[in-house]
C-alpha cells in the first residue's frame, strides 16, 4: 500500500505542469545561494511565478486611473495643503458616466486619487475635515468614493485607490501620528467600500505644512492592506506592481517580470513569517534592462515584479480647459497600446474629470475611436484554422483554442529551441504578431523569429526578445500562407499559449 502511495507520489510529482509539481518548486520569489552556478541561476528564475494577484492583476491588462479633487478646480497639478475645501463643487458629477465609458473603452479595473498630495479627501474621513464634508457639493453630504464603489459595482468594474502618502495639509505630518493617521484613512477605504483590488503608492514625499518630512512606513501599512484587503495588488511604491520607469506610456522592448531583489533578507524569510511579498524590492527599477542573464547572474534574490505603465491621456494629470484640444488622439492611444500592453505590462490611463465632474467629451470621443480600432484589428484571427506543424513540443492545439489557461510547450525542460510553423487556411496579409507565454509558469523567452515562405524561401517578417504575458509586434505587411515562429532561445522550455496573427485596421 505504501509503495503504491509512494509510485502515485512520484508520478505527480513527475507530471509536468501538475499542481503538486508547482506547489513544490514554484513561487513568487526565490532566493540565490552563494554556490548557485549561473545555469541554476538561469533555472531558478525560470521557474518564478506570479503570486495569485499579480496573475489577475496581468490579465486586466487595461485599468484607468480617475484624478479629481481641488487641483481640477484651482488649474494645478499639484496643490499647496492651503486650499479652501469650498472650492470643491463640481456641478453635475456623474460616476456611473466614468466607469460607463472606461467599461465601454475595455478597462477592467478604475482607481480614484481619494487623496493626492494636497490632502484633500474625496471621502468624508474621520481623519480630518479636510475633505468633501466641508465642501458646498452636495452640501457637505457627497462621497465620491461611494458614487464611484456603486457605480463599479453596478457595471461589474474592478476598484482601486490612491492614496498620497504626501499630505500637505495634515498637522500631523511629519510626527509618528501621520503614521497612525495614514492606517486610519486606510481602514476606512478598505473597509467602507466593497472589494478594493489595487492600492496605489507613490513615492513623492515633499514637506508638510509645518516644513517636516515624513518617514513613511511602508511595511506597517502594507500588512495593513493584506490584513483588510489580502487579494488587493500594492503599486508602484508596493511589493506586487513595479511601475514602469516613465509615464510616457511606452514599456521596454525587453521587459522582463522577474527581477533582482538583493534586499531579499534571508534569515527573515525563513525565520519568520515575513514573505517576500510583504515589502518592497529596492534597487533601480528604471534603467533600459532589469532583468536580462547579465542582470540576474549576480543577484542575491530574484521576484516576480512585473511593470504597469502609467500615462494620461491628456499632458496633465489633472483636468485643465486649456488642454482640451491636447487630449492624445486614438491612434496615439494605439500606439501606447501596443507599446504597454503589446509589451508585457499593464496599461493604467488616467482619464481626468473636468469642473463639472464628467470625463469631457474629447476625451470620451477619443476613447471610443481607440476602442473601435482595437476591435477592428484582433477581431479575426487570421491563423485560426491553420494547420500546426512542430519540430517537437506537445499541445499544439492550445496555440489557437482562445484559452490562456492551455498551453503549448517542448517535450522535455532541457529544450529550450521551438519551431512552429502555421499553414493558413488560406493566403493572408497580416502586420501584428500576437504571442502570449503562460506565466503561471514563468516567464522565460528570451529570443524568437517570425518567418514566411515566400515561395522559395524562409524570410523574416519580425523578431523579438521578451514576450511575457503578452507580446504584440507590428512590421511591414506580409502576404502568405505558410509561417513559423522559431523561439531562439528560452531559460527552460518555453510555454505558449496563444499565438495570433492580425492586420491593422485603419
Ligand atoms: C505622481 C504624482 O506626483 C502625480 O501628480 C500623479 O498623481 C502621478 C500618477 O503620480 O507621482
């Protein structure tokens, strides 16, 4: 009986890509020891995976950001702390007009600056009366968060908050008590509101209105949020989101999801309950190449830190009249689409209320148009039905199932070379390449190829190092009916589960 238990073990530890094979081997960090040789380093970063709620973080791939508060109504990106809460009176807000255009547009997550660095909250806090309380909207009774909590709510849209660290009007900033206040307004958002899927942290820490700065703590408030909120990511200031380095909207060709984390205390680790996931990765997280082999072989730790990509759709963060004919338009947003999203991140837009507390109609015009050239272009694609020919690898099928959860991948871990050549149902001019690895079991290409016989030869159409959750590439348009990708290079066997080809919609 034992050793019938023990073969049934083994066989399930043997079976690739089985659950108790992952649980074994596979998390969201992982430690390196100083006899680690490069090809184990190679390995081990291999088999880094996303915890639960980076996963479904990565596969929103769209989320918006809301900035409102009392910069839209004094003309300023960042306010003083000395602003009149009076002056807060938009004349016909409407929640349910954002999400509705933000669900319509494709985003599946909206997240609101409760509190930017001026301190002024857009709920009515107990923490101070710096807030909508005292502002005429509604005659002090108004609660946007509760508008917006609703509204997502009502159209099946995910919430997230930003919360300034920064606070230019609180008294207490400067002293251990903000410390207290901050968990204090945390508890509130986290717990008034429904589900909140994202925390928001910047860096920015300026003076208070006593000419103090603030010692943030950071850990104190990241258990807070795993406490009230455990399935909630913490970006960018957070250990589960790494913001991407510019607020351009364009994402690195390279972009690798696991990274160095040398801050990775060992004996905390394992002597304690203290996850990885429970503080910060420290070290330059903007430079062209995070996490190439050059970048990884001397790294004392290694995490699943992946980038979102935050840009407006406006040059302000917050509403300004003057830049109404500034609003980028959809082929812009295209662009930065194919650019974040097509480039193994997560799209965060921001999309600016005006005075009036309505996305402005340019804005909703633009959105649309971006919306309806997205649809027009990954409507069909042009390689389902295709015959799939492999020079080795299993699940070929997965390749065109419409499944994320299904995957392609070679017969055994040491081959790390793939050739899948597509026969198209028929001929067919196509200029975007769609790839998707499944990284619920590592990210790891590092090299691949697209090629097309042209009748008498192999050419190459486009070629690409990084792909991620998802790569998208655009090239000259080519006209065929045969096509293979060659994966060059891989740190294990690669593992695909899409594969698409798409002609750009004008
Ligand atoms: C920055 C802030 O200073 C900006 O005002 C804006 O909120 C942006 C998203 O984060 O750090």
């Amino acid at each position: 009986m034992n050793k019938l238990l023990f073969t049934l073990a083994a066989i399930l530890w043997l079976l690739p890509g089985s659950t108790f094979a992952q649980k074994q081997k596979q998390q969201n960090y992982v430690l390196i020891q100083a006899s680690d040789t490069e090809a184990d380093i190679i390995r081990k970063a291999a088999n880094v995976v996303p915890s639960p709620r980076q996963l479904k973080w990565q596969q929103l791939e769209l989320t918006a950001f809301f900035h409102l508060g009392v910069n839209s109504f004094t003309n300023r990106e960042w306010g003083t702390g000395k602003e009149d809460p009076k002056i807060f009176n938009p004349t016909n807000l409407d929640a349910r007009q954002w999400v509705r255009e933000a669900k319509a547009a494709g985003f599946k997550l909206v997240i609101l600056t409760a509190k930017h660095h001026d301190g002024f909250c857009l709920w009515p806090t107990a923490t101070t009366d710096h807030s909508v309380k005292s502002s005429p909207w509604k005659n002090g009774q108004g609660d946007v968060m509760r508008e917006l909590a609703e509204a997502c709510r009502e159209y099946g849209m995910g919430l997230g908050v930003y919360l300034s660290p920064w606070d230019m009007n609180s008294p207490v900033y400067g002293t251990e008590a903000y410390n207290d206040l901050f968990v204090a307004q945390l508890t509130e958002l986290l717990t008034q509101y429904g589900p909140i899927e994202e925390v928001w942290f910047d860096g920015a820490n300026g003076e208070g209105p006593n000419g103090k700065k603030q010692i943030y703590d950071f850990e104190r408030w990241y258990q807070h949020i795993r406490k009230l909120q455990p399935a909630a990511t913490i970006a960018v200031m957070g250990p589960d989101v790494r913001w991407v380095g510019t607020e351009t909207g364009y994402g690195r060709e390279s972009e690798w999801s696991v990274v160095p984390a040398n801050n990775l205390d060992q004996t905390a680790i394992a002597g304690n309950s203290q996850k990885a996931d429970a503080f910060k990765p420290q070290g330059n997280m903007k430079g062209a190449d995070l996490g190439s082999r050059e970048k990884i072989k001397g790294a004392k730790g290694l995490i699943w830190y992946p980038a979102e990509t935050d840009v407006s759709i406006r040059p302000g963060w917050f509403y300004h009249p003057a830049e109404d004919n500034k609003v980028k338009t959809p082929e812009k947003l295209l662009d930065i689409y194919f650019s974040s999203v097509g480039r193994n991140g997560v799209l965060l837009l921001n999309l600016p209320p005006d005075t009036r507390g309505l996305l402005h109609e340019k804005d909703v015009e633009n959105l649309r148009e971006w919306k309806r050239l997205r649809d027009a272009t990954f409507q069909h694609n042009l390689a389902t039905g295709a015959k799939i020919k492999l020079a080795s690898g299993k699940r070929k099928k997965a390749l065109l199932d419409g499944k994320y959860a299904t995957y392609f991948t070679t017969k055994s871990a040491k081959d790390t070379y793939a050739q899948i050549e597509l026969r198209l149902p028929q001929e067919a001019t196509f200029d975007v390449l769609l790839l998707q690895e499944n990284i619920s079991m590592g990210q790891r290409i590092e090299q691949f190829v697209l090629e097309y016989w042209d009748g008498q030869t192999w050419k190459k159409a486009a070629e690409g190092t990084t792909v991620g959750y998802k790569r998208l590439l655009r090239f000259e348009p080519v006209k065929a009916s045969r096509v293979r990708l060659r994966i060059l290079s891989s740190r294990l066997n690669p593992t695909l589960s899409e594969i698409g080809l798409f002609k750009q919609a004008q």
